[in-house]
DNA sequence: GAGATTATATACCTTCGAGTTATGAAGATA
DNA sequence: TATCTTCATAACTCGAAGGTATATAATCTC
C-alpha cells in the first residue's frame, strides 16, 4: 500500500491546524481539493482517516500515526525549499576558481576570506593556471571563473573578460636591498644581481626575458625557481636576488615591508588583470555572486591604489 | 520555492541507486518518467541537480543535500505504508466492544487478553451496557461489537447477531453452600436463603424474578446488589447467598472452585449469547479480526463445554 | 428546538504533471 | 572506432489535483 508523500503532509497539515479548512489554508489549497484528496484517499486505504460526522473533524488513530510521518516529511520538504532558496539567493553552493599563481596568492585569497566571510556557505575550489589552460577549463565547464592578466586582443571568442586592473609587472626586490629605495635607477644597474624565475609559462617570465633583452643580456643567473608567492618572498628577504611581480601584489605587500619595487618601467603588451568567464553556460548564482563581489573588492582597490599614490607623489 | 516532496525522492533515489535508470526502477517508475521529472525540477530552481555531460549521472551539492531530505522523505513513507499495511491486515487499530459486564468479566475478558496476546497493537475499549443500550450505541456507531444475550426474535432490524452459545442462566452458589452438590433440588429448598441481586436491566434479574414467581415468592431477601464480578464472588464464596449468573461464566470458573450451579432448571425466553453488529456501517478490519477471533475462541469454548458434560455425566 | 452559523462534502470543469513506449544522442569502454 | 550503456526527447494518454459554486450536515445560540 503505497502511499503519497503529498497526502502525509496533508493530513499532517489538517490534524496539527485542528480542521480541513484550516489545514488546507496552511497548505496553501483550497478546502474542496483537500476534502476530495482526503475523502480519494479514505477510499484507497479502506479506513476513515477521521471519524464520521463529527464537525471540528476528529483524527482516527491511523491518522494521528500517519500524521506524524506527514510532520516529518513536511519539514524535510521545508528544509529543502529553504537549501534550495539559499541557493538561488547565491548563498550557498561552489564557485571553482582558477588563475595565476602569484596573482591568486596574493591579491584573490584575500578577497576570498572575506568573501567567505560574508557567505560561508559558498565553498571555493580554487586551483591555479596561466591563461591558456584556464581558457580551456573555462569552456570544458571545469572552472566558473578565471582571474588572470589578458591582453584583451588575445581573448578567445567564446569567453568574456571583465578588467579588473591594468596588468602592469614591476621588478620586486627586498626593501634592504642594495637598489630599494633609490629615486631613479638606469636598467644596467640590476646586472649584477640573481634573479627568481617565475615560470616560463608566465607572463611574469616574457617580461623578465623582455627586460633583460634591453640590456643585452641574453644570459642570467637563475638563483631560485619553481616557488610559490610564499618561498619567493622569503628568499627575496634574505638575499639580494630580484624578480618579477605584478604590481598589485607587490602593492598588497606594502604593508608587511616585504617588498619593494624599482623604479624601472617594464615594457610589455597591453595587458590586463581581469575575470574571464564562459558566457554560454549560465552561471550558477553562487558564481555570479563571487564575480560581482570581486568586481566590487577591485573597485575599492583601485581607488585605494590611487589614492596611495597621489600620497606618494606629493610626498616626494 | 516549494519543492515536492515526490521530487525529493526522485532525487534521493538517483543519488542512492547510483544513477537515474537504477533510481526510476527502485521508485517502480519508468527511466522517461524520472529523467523528465528531474529536467522539469532543474528548469524550475533553476540549478543543475547532476552533472551536465556526465554518464553515470553525478549528483550536484545541491543534489547531494537534496537527498538527505528526500531520503527522510522515503522513510517517512516507508513507515506510513506500513502503519497501513497493519491496519489494513487487522493487525492495528481499535475495538470498541461492549457487553453484559458478568459476561464481559467472567468469559469475554479472557478472550479479550489471548486476542492481545496475538494482536497487541490492536487495542480493544471495552465498556458494560445491556442489550439495548448496546443496540442503540451500535447504531449510532458508539461500539464496533457488542457481546451479549438476546432473544434473536428481538434483534433490531438494523443489526446482525451471531450466536455463540446457549443463554442459559443458573442459580449459583458457594461450593460450599449447603445446597451445593446435591444431585437434585426441589425449587422450594432455594426459599430461605439471601440473594445477590443482579443489576435490574439485566436479563439475570428477570430470571430472578421469574424463579421465585415460580415458588410463590413476591418478596425475596436481597443482602447485596451492585457489585460486579468479582464482589459478587467475595460475597458468595463467603456467604450462603445464592444468584443468578450466566452458566458459561459458572463454567469457566470452575477450576478456581468459586463456584457451584444448582440444578435447577431456570424457564427463560429463547435467548442465545452471542455477538451483536451493525452491517450499515462497514467495520474496520481490527474490528472483523476481533469477530473472527471470538468466533473461534467460542468454537473452542462450546466443544469444551460439550466434552465436560459428557464426563460429568459419564461419571455419575 | 428552530434558525443561524460554520464546516465539510459534492458537482463540474480545467489543467498540468506524470505515466507510457519508441527512439535519438552522447559518454564510456574495449 | 565500434559498441554498449545510459540518459534525453518526442508524442501522447490519463488521472489526479486544482479551482469555483453550491449543497448538506453539525454545532451553536437563543
């Protein structure tokens, strides 16, 4: 004897609001509809679920059992509206987020704690590439949102990409460093110093390879490899060796007095720091909650970034 | 965002099964019925519930939390179709019976403790009327069955009878009464000794009344009325008193040697023990059950009755 | 106890979801 | 790449649940 769910929380609705009338407005239906289920499904199981002629209808024993199952699976089922409601209002779900390695450590993971913090429900699976792979996970469905620098020429068709920041590198040193802190510096001065290479998948290492073109030199010493944001500031604190960094990262840096930046511009191709994303599958609201709240950390970092600015120049 | 609850099973039942055609086949549904149920259910929330382009299909989180709800949903039901089940077999529910209460007490009551015995869900309300009180709450469906004499000529039109033993009445005593274990009595023996007297409604009393009509007597000497079963056999056990009782509850007495009949043969109308209830109103199925049983246990008893007569016969 | 009031049942119709079979498409597997 | 398995779609039927309007029956009230 199958029984409906829809029926157990009906009569649940009926006896816990003391009547058909007011159980079906609880429910949302009319009164007829549930006085024909109830009566459909007396019938079915060949037993009164309420006792016969009795105005302020009277639950049977049967029905007072059936009830208590009918309760709980109308809070299952109210459980479930309200996962489902987090859900749509992006509150909860996953967002999968992909992108450069120094980039992600040092600039997004911040933004995502306190993303986090606001919605704590919103599971991050972060992973990390450069431009090309993360292009392919975009439109093979493996990633939500990229965040990496992009020369907007180079974009593929079938994603789109939201600037965020220019994508400008500057060469990172300790700020004990021999050049920190000098107010101008010609490019052949960095000769003489090792370098931590970033990887040669990087846009990080065509500008490290650019710069050193521009001053003739096709060899360099390599002093370390291979780290992450984590090593290479320890090794750079420790050493004289210099890098290449995105600004933004060196700029999120400052507070810590881990990093300096020269003052030498780094020629390199229109580029910029951005989210890209696959239009074609319609995001969840869990990832359109993330992109809009790094669209809005961005913006505040960017006036913050000028704003710091300004303070420097006029201080000079 | 309402959800159905049939959806949440749909949902647990996939995720359980391993995959949307093993889950269609467990809920008994066809793999059609369920892949659009869940496509219609994705269009509605407006997420995904499984992987897109995944062959065994892979449930989302959302997908996954779903089914913890559609999983209490299924086990709400499991155990609503089971109460059913019992109910519908006979193995729950409620028995109102009522009845003469020396008979309820001394023969009825014994039945009623091996019928729970074997039925204990079932629970039995039993109340004391006499036979038109019976008639009138079967009527009016205040009792499922009611157990008691009747003259079958006087059986109201809407009720059905079912004989179960001979109505006969006897004069009973102490065992150690006086008159007790006499072969044979003349009825004015019976004259100087007190009486129990019987409830007035009761067809007891009117055999009182017709036994000492039929010895002159008008007046008769009544030293204790309105108890029940068991007062009465404190008093008599402890008193020359003598009263009226039905023979099967003498009978069934007899191993506790509570009791002796005197032989003497009380003229009363045509009147069989038995069971009394209303066809209009379609009983339930504890309620046949309990019939059934009695039925039987009275089969049992009147082969019983028989064979100790014979013996007592044989014996003398 | 008659009428008023309220609650439940019925009638009648509409609509929508869920069921079916048959078939197509797309991963997975070898 | 061919084949197998599994899921999705198509086209249709059917029944249950929805609604409004209204009848009927219990209970209340005086």
């Amino acid at each position: 004897m199958k029984i409906d769910s829809r029926h157990l929380e009906i009569i649940a609705a009926i006896v816990d609001n003391g009547g058909l009338t007011e159980g079906a407005e609880a429910l949302g239906k009319s009164q007829p509809s549930v006085s024909r289920t109830v009566a459909m499904l007396e019938a079915r199981i060949g037993a009164r679920l309420f006792e016969k002629n009795r105005r302020p209808l009277q639950p049977t024993d049967l029905c007072q059992a059936l009830a208590v199952e009918g309760r709980k699976v109308l809070a299952a089922n109210q459980t479930a509206s309200a996962l489902v409601k987090r859900y749509v209002d992006g509150k909860s779900g996953v967002v999968r987020v992909g992108g450069t390695p120094f980039f992600m450590d040092g600039v997004i993971s911040g933004m995502i704690a306190e993303f986090q913090r606001a919605y704590p429900e919103i599971r991050i699976e972060q992973s990390y590439a450069y431009a090309a792979d993360l292009s392919r996970q975009l439109n093979s469905n493996a990633l939500d949102v990229a965040i990496c620098p992009m020369d907007p020429g180079a974009l593929p068709e079938t994603l789109e990409f939201s600037a965020l920041l220019d994508g400008r590198n500057v060469i990172a040193c300790s700020p004990t460093h021999p050049l920190a802190g000098k107010p101008s510096l010609r490019l052949s001065e960095i000769a003489p110093y090792p370098w931590i290479a970033p990887p040669v998948e990087s846009p990080l290492y065509q500008d490290l390879r650019s710069i050193l073109a521009g001053i003739g030199m096709t060899d360099f010493k390599v002093s370390f490899s291979g780290g992450t944001l984590a090593s290479i500031l320890n090794i750079l604190t420790r050493s004289d060796a210099l890098t290449v960094l995105p600004y933004s990262v060196v700029f999120m840096l400052r507070r810590q007095q881990a990093l300096a930046a020269l003052p030498i511009r780094i020629n390199h191709p229109e580029r910029s720091l951005g989210q890209m994303w696959n239009p074609l599958q319609n995001d969840r609201p869990s990832v359109r909650r993330f992109r809009r709240f790094i669209d809005a950390e961005f913006s505040n970092l960017r006036t913050t970034i000028m704003k710091h600015e300004q303070n420097t120049l006029w201080r000079r």
